[in-house]
C-alpha cells in the first residue's frame, strides 16, 4: 500500500465561533451602501426590518452555529426559523458567543491604534454591560462625534442615537477610506475576540502560542501595497500573543482549508509546537441578500459578523485531528465542474486513503444557511453540494441511486451559517465535528471547502481544499518516530 | 440558424462555469459577446 495509509495527524485542541451582532452596520455591508446611493429611502426600510440582540441570540442557526443546538436538532427545529425562536436560548455557546453591538464597537475602539474609532462618552456610560476594562478608548462628547460625521466620519449607530464614529486613515489614499479601514478593523476585533476567547476556554495562556494563521478576507495595506496583509499578526497582538509570529493564507472561501493545512504542516516540520487559525467577520458581505429580504417581508437575516479561532498542535491518542496527509488541493489543470470539483476534493483524498465516498461518516461543505439564499434564488447550497457527492457515489457503484436521499441526510446536514464567505465553508462544522468524533457518534469527517478565484478577475480558475479528521490512534511520540 | 446569434453566458460558482456554457455555444455556432461565472454566496 501507499505511505499515505499511515496517518499523519496533527491535533485539533479546540475551536470557537463568534458572531457579533451589528445591526446598525449592515448599511456598509457592501449591496446595501450601492443600494442606498441610488435609493436612500431604502433605509427607512432597511432599519424597520432589523433585528434584535435578543431576536439574534434565539434564531435557530446562530445557536447551532456557536454549539447550543447540533445540526441534527437544527434539522427537527420548525421552520422558517426567523419566526420560531429558541425559547431560553443562551448568548454563550459550548464553543462560541454572540456578541452585542455595543460590546463589538468597544471590541472595535480596543483593536484600535491609529485613534480611527470615537466612541461616545454618555452612551459609553450608559452601556449595561462590560465597561470596566482599563483599556485605551478614545471617548468624545456628542458634539464632537456629530462634527466628525458632518466632515466625512462614518456614524456608528445605536439605536436613535450614535454610539460613535470611524474616521478615515489617510485624506488622499483610496485604500485607507474610512469604509475600508472599518472592514479591516472589524476582521481584526473579531478574530482577536475568537482567539482570546478560545485560549481562555482551553485555560491557554496566549503567550504560549507559537504561530497565527489569518485566513480573513480583508485587504490589509496602503496606496503602494494594497492588500499587502499579514492581519495575523495585528490579530495575535490584540490577543496578548507576543511570542507569536504569524502570517496570512487566502484564497477566497478556501482560505481556512488551507490555513489548517498550512498550519499543521508546520507542526508536523517541527518548526512551531502549536498554531492558532484565525478568521474576522466579513463587513463587505453584511445584508447581501437584503433585498430579496425585504421583498419576502423578513428580518435581514445577514447582520452578525462571523469569526473563529481554531488551535493546532500535537496529536494526542483518542483525540480529533486533522489528517495531514489526507490534504488535498485543487490543481491549476483541474476540472472546475462541479463533478470535477466533487472528484478532486472528495474522491481523490480518499482513494489515495483507501477508502470510498461512503466510508465517510460526514461531509462538511459549505454549510450556507438555505433561510438566507433560497429567497435570493441562490438556492441551497449545502445541499447542492451534498447531492453532487451523492451523484458521484452513485457513478463509482458505491451506491443506489435511490440511496441518494439517504446520502444527502445521513452523511451531510442542513446549512446555519451566515454568509460571510470564508465562515460557511466548512469549517463552522468543526465545533460539532470535535464532539461527535469525541463521543464516538462518528469515526470521521471530510472537510471541503471551494474558492471563487474568478471573482478577482487574475483566472477564470476556482480554488479548492479538503482534509479527513478522525481520532488519533496514537499520541505524537509514535507519530514521529514509529 | 444559430450562427451569428450573439449570447451572453452566466455561469455558475456550483453550477457550469461561463467559460464552459461559452464553449458549447460556440461550437453550436453562437457568438458569445460576454462569459462570466458568477459566486451568489
């Protein structure tokens, strides 16, 4: 047989997801801010059919998205479920939290040093809710906040009143905007809130990190280096990391994919003992739908930004890891179908692992919330997916053709979480995978994630990345040495 | 009767990507004045 029938596994500690709730911001969500150009009465619109903290906190995906709720009960929970709140639901999740919108521009103004975020001194002082940290804010009167406004300050809003503002980094540089300067910054303050947060769940200190890997979709950089990056780092800062170094991996919605892989790779080199993966809330793709919404009389659905933070390090013996030479990319002379996609990502990992499409246990694709795209005609992605794995099942023999129901139910799931790009892809099912794999209710997972590259105009290539996780047999001693 | 005919193609991230839809319809003989493959999610 191959070498790769000896697993090389890398451990996966712990994960955690946070979505923070920013009504108020999904104007500069990117469709909306082109709509609202051509049409401001939209936003009257707009702002009658936002959501409440309280309302975000109870829907149905969010509480399987942070662990409340499995993707099984998620399943058997009534539907549309917009208007079928989880009663007693809970803003702290097994492996996530929601976040408030005042806690977020407070996360916003901490992960600031550039003196970019006013916040509000009376709104500041009437926050119910986590003020007393001692860090640095830049607090102004009322006064103050609505003069920076009226010279081109973005408003940050809190219900009625401004909770602050975002100014602009630069007076000339189109790429240090006060709109792009807010998206970056947000990917910071998120993905530094996932990581403090995972370490403070793992009981971690941060100093003990060796390595960030920022897999966010921001453009970090100035005039001459747009996109220039590296937000790890700024990340790993925010988090209390200083023995850390770090870097960004991207490639679209397959960014986290390959970070993993990045990341594992280097553990399994002997280079780092351990490396967080990192990803911020995408600010651009807030309210992307909103239109189609509005159209069905819904709440927007796209008002949370989403993060995670994911450690890595040694395997240890019964415990979830990441299969490293189970990896497999999508190569540049690749077919780009979608059997093309599902053969080089699913069938080709696994065939070099000996193993069929119905040895694995679940599949996590793209697991877009169907409640936010079916509206928009964008159908159900998760189950598109699942079907094609099905399709292919069904071509090699390995299954009937009236198995691919089953197949789809029993080996995927439905889709909860939003549609902030790098976050659906696969990667917010690792929470449950971790757990399952734990309890033994499944032996192994296969992980696929896709990337638009043709969204940038360089290829009209896609991008795609995939890895199997299972318990390790062994712990790293007899990995590296047996 | 399909040569000449102008086309637009708009393919699909998990659907036919435009490039693909394009080399069909021009090997029915269409002029594809426009292809791109869009990502909806």
């Amino acid at each position: 047989m191959s070498n790769f029938a000896r697993p090389v596994h890398i451990g996966i500690d712990g994960v955690f997801y946070s979505l923070a709730h920013v009504p108020q911001l999904v104007r500069f969500g990117s469709k909306p801010a082109r709509e609202l150009v051509d049409r401001p009465s939209l936003q009257d619109e707009l702002n009658g059919s936002l959501r409440s903290f309280t309302d975000a906190v109870a829907y149905a995906a969010h509480q399987t998205f942070i662990g409340n709720l499995t993707p099984e009960a998620l399943r058997a929970c009534k539907a549309p479920w917009f208007e079928n709140s989880i009663e007693g639901a809970s803003e702290k999740g097994r492996f996530g939290d929601l976040v408030d919108q005042g806690s977020f521009y407070r996360l916003l103004a901490q992960a600031d040093q550039f003196n970019l975020v006013s916040l509000d001194q009376q709104w500041l002082a009437g926050l119910s809710r986590g003020v007393s940290d001692g860090q640095r804010l830049q607090l102004r009167t009322s006064d103050q906040i609505a003069a920076l406004i009226q010279k081109g300050a973005l408003p940050l809003g809190s219900g009625k009143r401004m909770a602050g503002c975002f100014e602009p980094g630069h007076a000339e540089d189109v790429n240090l905007t006060a709109d792009i300067l807010l998206e970056n910054l947000a990917a910071k303050a998120t993905a530094a809130h996932a990581l403090s947060s995972l370490m403070a769940s793992l009981q971690m200190a941060p100093m003990d990190v060796d390595y960030v890997i920022s897999c966010s979709e921001e453009a970090v950089g100035d005039r001459y280096n747009r996109g220039g990056g590296n937000l790890a780092k700024a990340i790993a800062e925010q988090a209390g990391c200083m023995n850390a170094a770090g870097t960004d991996v991207k490639s679209f919605c397959a960014g986290p994919m390959y970070a993993m892989v990045h990341g594992a790779s280097l553990i399994q080199s002997g280079l780092c003992r351990n490396v967080a993966v990192v990803a911020g809330g995408s600010l651009a793709k807030l309210g992307m739908k909103f239109q189609s919404h509005l159209e069905k009389r819904m709440p927007i659905l796209e008002d949370v930004l989403a993060s995670f933070a994911v450690l890595l390090g040694p395997p240890k013996k019964n415990q979830p890891c990441l299969r490293l030479n189970s990896a497999s990319f999508h190569r540049v002379g690749a077919a780009s179908s979608p059997q093309g996609m599902a053969e080089g990502l699913a069938e080709a990992p696994l065939k070099k692992l000996g193993m069929k499409l119905t040895d694995v246990d679940r599949y996590a694709v793209e697991l877009h919330n169907p409640e936010i795209t079916v509206p928009s005609g964008s159908g159900d992605v998760p189950r598109t997916n699942y079907r094609t794995l099905a399709a292919l099942a069904v071509m090699r023999g390995q299954l009937k053709k009236d198995q691919m129901e089953d197949f789809v139910r029993d080996r995927g799931m439905v889709g909860y979480a939003p549609t902030q790009g790098h976050i659906p892809s696969a990667v917010s099912y690792l929470g449950h995978a971790l757990d399952a794999l734990r309890a033994g209710r499944i032996k192994n997972s296969l992980f696929i994630s896709k990337g638009s590259l043709f969204l940038g105009k360089m290829t009209q290539l896609s991008d795609g990345c995939s890895f199997l996780i299972e318990n390790a047999e062994e712990s790293w001693r007899s990995n590296v040495e047996g | 009767m399909l040569k000449g005919k102008k086309v637009i193609a708009i393919g699909e991230r998990d659907g036919v990507p435009g490039p693909v839809i394009a080399e069909c319809l021009e090997g029915g003989g269409f002029e594809v004045v426009f292809q791109v493959t869009e990502c909806f999610v």
